[in-house]
C-alpha cells in the first residue's frame, strides 16, 4: 500500500470531511475530479481508506450512557481470543474494541441506554462467559474528542 503526497493530500481532506465532491477534493489537492474519483477509488480498493463514516452522537440517538471496558481473559490463547474477537464483532453494544498489551487484554468501547441496560450487557455478555476472567469499567462522563483522523506521512518528494 503506497501513497504519494497527491494521496497523502487528499487522506488529509477526506479526513476533515468525506462529503466534499470530487471536484472539491480535486482543486484542494490541485488535480482534476477525474483524477481524484481515480485516487480515491485506488485508496478504498487498496484498503488505505478503510471505510467512509459519520460520527454520531450517542445521546442524540438515544444511547446517553458511554464506557471503556478493560477485559482480562481467562488465559491468552488464540482459541479463547479468536472466540472473543467474534464476540466483539457481533455485539451491536460494543462500538469499538481493542486488542491490546498490558494489565487488560483488550479494552472495549460500549454504548447504552442506561445503566441498568449496561448491566444487563455485563451480565450477558462478561459474566456468562467462561473465557473472562475479569473486567473493569471505566464510565465516560464527557467526549473531549471524537474523531478517526490519523496523522497521514507525506512522503519525500521524489
């Protein structure tokens, strides 16, 4: 997966905002519209851009409550953790998850409408299954910054 600055431009732009037209994107990144539907079908196809998203507020849709989950398995085996990961992917509660190093082994991002609904999740989705062996949450009381822009690397001009 290789980009030039052209691409790196336009990974900047589409970040900020991904509804911006093709022609739009284009004159920022100083390419014609064509050139641009090209690079940026080229940069979805390659995997670059992973997906085209809008970020929501979960109080306006009705899911007030936010917490970090810090889960620790059982033991650390690739049948246990392919297992959660599944898990993870299935769950429409879980609108984030990690796997990650340190004191937790993997660290999820959960949404509810309120707190009895939350523990109805932990019930269901912790301690029903064997596999965990514990769990923290963490509860969210104010997003400072949302967002899934990642800094983009220019590469050196040729």
């Amino acid at each position: 997966m290789q980009y030039d600055r052209i691409d790196a431009r336009i990974l900047e732009i589409v970040q900020k905002n991904n509804r911006l037209t093709s022609n739009l994107i284009g004159e920022m990144a100083g390419i014609s519209p064509t050139a641009c539907q090209r690079r940026l079908k080229r940069l979805r196809s390659e995997g670059i851009i992973e997906a085209d998203v809008s970020v929501l507020s979960p109080r306006a849709v009705g899911r007030p409550i936010q917490v970090l989950a810090l889960v620790t398995l059982e033991k650390e085996s690739a049948d246990i953790i392919d297992r959660f990961k599944k898990a993870i992917k299935s769950s429409i509660d879980v609108v984030n998850g990690f796997y990650v190093t340190g004191d937790a082994d993997f660290v999820l991002y959960i949404t509810a409408r309120s707190m009895e609904e939350y523990e109805q999740f932990t019930r269901r989705f912790f301690y029903e299954n064997r596999d965990i062996k514990g769990f923290k949450s963490i509860v969210i009381l104010n997003r400072v910054k949302v967002g899934f822009a990642v800094p983009v690397e220019f590469p050196p001009d040729d």
